[in-house]
C-alpha cells in the first residue's frame, strides 16, 4: 500500500522497512512473510529505533497490510516502550487481516497517543499532520 520514495533514507528492520519524509512523519511497512520477531529481537529492534529518531516522540504511519501476531510478552513491551517515542500512530493497510490485527491492537490495550486505522495513505497522513 505504501510506497518508498526514491530519494528516501531507509532503514531496514527483521519485520519492517522505515524512513522519515520530508514533514518529520516516520513511516513503516511491514515486510511479507517473515516470521514474528522473539521479543530479544524486539528490544534489539527497539534500540536501534531509538537511535533512528534521536530519542524524540514521533508521529507514525504504518503499513499493516502485512503484519502478523506477535507474542503477549512482545505486545506488552511493545505497549511499555512505544508511547515514549510516539506522538501519534495512523495505521493502513490493503488486508482483511492487517486491519483485523490493527483493531485487536486497538481492543486489546488502550493507547496512550491518539491512534487511527486508515483506509489510504493520503488520509492517514492529513490526520497525522495535526499532532506534528
């Protein structure tokens, strides 16, 4: 669903690809069949995310369309580290299950940052513009 710009530093994670535009919005598309990371990869992962945005709240659009369910204890990290680095999250995604996944997110644990799924990345992205 989203496409990476030509002139785009990227930044290549076990699960995911990630690069910042132009406006300071990190986005994030997650990769097709991979398995889902062990949470010591998850905190591996999580260290070098926090170099990448110099340790500053970011807002985030992220590419669901290929996700997959990850263990209770790396959701619950997850859930732990995220809103210190997150000021707002929109989510998409061109799968019945990306957005299925995206809503247990969203029903599983409330969120301490606004978050919203998106059918588009134009949308997500005018939405995410107002917590810049």
């Amino acid at each position: 669903m989203l496409k990476i710009p030509e002139n785009a530093k990227i930044r290549e994670w076990p699960t995911s690809t990630s690069w910042i535009d132009k406006d300071g919005i990190l986005y994030s598309i997650s990769k097709k069949g991979v398995a889902p990371p062990s949470l010591k990869d998850t905190k591996k992962s999580l260290e070098e995310f926090k170099e990448m945005v110099a340790g500053k709240k970011m807002c985030m659009l992220v590419d669901v369309t290929h996700s997959m369910e990850s263990t209770r204890e790396t959701r619950d990290y997850v859930a732990e580290e995220f809103p210190k680095y997150v000021k707002a999250l929109a989510m998409v995604s061109d799968s019945a299950l990306g957005k299925m996944l995206a809503n247990l997110f969203f029903t599983l644990k409330k969120q301490p940052y606004p978050a919203k799924m998106f059918n588009n990345e134009q949308d997500a992205k005018t939405w995410l513009k107002q917590y810049l």
